[in-house]
C-alpha cells in the first residue's frame, strides 16, 4: 500500500483499535496458483508472544483456499475503515484560487504474517465463542454459542477449519485531509457532518 508520510498512521495501539473496531477483513494469499481473496470476521488476539498481535479467523471447510496456506504461508489481512468523498466545494480556498480538485478520505489497514492452519475442536470452539462474544458483547439480549444445542455446533465446527496469522508487519493509512491548510479541513469536517450517511459522519470524527 502506497503511503505518503502525511498519511501515514504509526501508533501501533491506533492500529490494532481501527482493526478491532472494523473488523470485517479480506483475507489475501499469492501464491503459484493466483491470487485469492476471502472476506471473512477476524478476531484480533493480543499476548506476550505476538507483539503486533495475531488474527483469528475460520473457513468453510469446503473452501480450498486453506489447502494452500498450510506450511506457514505469507497472508495479507486487509481492513477498511470509514470512506468519504471529499467536494471542492468544502475548501474555503476554492473561492481564492480554483485550484481545488475532488478526492476521497478513507482508513485502510494492512497486517502481514504466516498462517497457521488449526483443525483443533477445542480451539475452533474457543474462537468461536470470543468472535461471537466480541460482536454480541454491544446486543440487548446478547446470544451465545453456548444457547444453541451441542450437537448442532459440534456439527459446525467439524465443517470449518481456524487460521491464526501471527502478524509481522502492520501498516496503517488514514487519509483524512491531513495535506490541507487548517480551514480546508475545517470545511470538509463541516461538510461530511452535514451530508448523508453514517460513513461521512464517522469519518468526520477522524479529522482533527
């Protein structure tokens, strides 16, 4: 990923936020046989032996692509935060000069790392109750694996098989106007609050 230094996102905590907060990801591997992409819910794990963290994920067992990364293959996690369309019609200085031209602020994380391929009953289960617990935590009446019968889940663990990437490198990008005198980015704030959608409000809030 392409990034010019004024967009560049370092804090490593920021990182590993933006990836919990948005954490429907693209699970990339290039290989011999092509390139593939699967999009898939991860599940960000923090421990003294991954000090970027590591990503849980699973597949469909029927899904082949598991296949090809057994051996430690290298993976590309990608995760996307909020996207906005940005108007020359925010940017005070288009009255001044015309010398405005239309963009688009977005967030994007990139996370690199070997997979491991796990077929493990007991860790597939335990992924599957923190990737639920995780999303059903925010929930009035919060469902649990637990609530459905076992034989039934037993049944779905056994068509699945877990992916652990211990990540090696995590590049952040944050566009969000950071190029822009103080008063342009006061104007697109202004605009992106009031236009329509909760992605220009929520990337609203990453302009400072």
């Amino acid at each position: 990923m392409y990034v010019p230094n004024h967009f560049k996102e370092d804090d490593q905590e920021k990182l590993q936020q933006y990836i919990r907060d948005y954490s429907f990801g693209m699970l990339v591997i290039a290989d011999d046989e092509g390139i593939e992409a699967n999009h898939v819910p991860f599940h960000l794990s923090a421990g003294e032996n991954f000090s970027l963290g590591a990503l849980q994920c699973h597949l469909a067992r029927s899904n082949p692509v598991w296949q090809r990364m057994q051996g430690g293959a290298r993976v590309l996690a990608v995760f996307q935060g909020p996207d906005a369309y940005v108007s020359p019609s925010w940017y005070p200085t288009k009255a001044e000069t015309g010398r405005v031209v239309p963009t688009w602020n977005y967030l994007a994380v990139h996370a690199q790392g070997s997979a491991q391929i796990i077929e493990d009953p007991s860790w597939l289960k335990h992924h599957l109750h923190q990737l639920t617990d995780q999303h059903e935590s925010q929930m009035v009446a919060p469902w649990s694996v637990g609530d459905a019968p076992a034989d039934f889940t037993e049944r779905l663990v056994q068509a699945i098989v877990g992916v652990e990437i211990k990540i090696e490198t995590l590049t952040g990008k944050l566009k969000a106007s950071q190029n822009q005198p103080e008063r342009n980015r006061t104007g697109v704030k202004a605009g992106l609050e009031t236009g329509v959608g909760a992605q220009n409000r929520a990337m609203a809030k990453l302009i400072s």
